[in-house]
C-alpha cells in the first residue's frame, strides 16, 4: 500500500512534519530543515522505516 503522506523528523530540533514522497528528493541527498536549517541526508529525516519505504517507493 502506498502512503499519501509521510512523516518526518528532524534529528536536530525534533520538529515534525508531513510530506508527499512524490515530491521529495532523492534520499541520498543533503535535505534542510525548513525550522533549524539543519542539513542532512534526507533518509536521516525519516521518522520510521514505513516512512523511509514508501519514499523508496517514488525513487
Ligand atoms: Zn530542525
């Protein structure tokens, strides 16, 4: 089953949020946190790995 929405985290500042993992980047990229500005691989925002699988998923 595929999800409309994934949840993500920020590692740096915890702040949560959802996204359409249609129109995320790839995850191997450097990805900013839109709160701390805080940069990491977008797989490191992944809150679990249902979110992380249905990114996966698009890519
Ligand atoms: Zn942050």
């Amino acid at each position: 089953m595929v999800e409309a929405f994934v949840r993500l985290v920020c590692p740096e500042c915890t702040k949560e949020w959802q996204e359409n993992p249609a129109e995320l980047p790839e995850l191997r990229t450097n990805f900013s946190c839109s709160n701390c500005h805080a940069t990491r691989r977008l797989t490191e925002f992944m809150r679990t790995e249902r979110d992380l699988e249905a990114v996966r998923q698009f890519q």
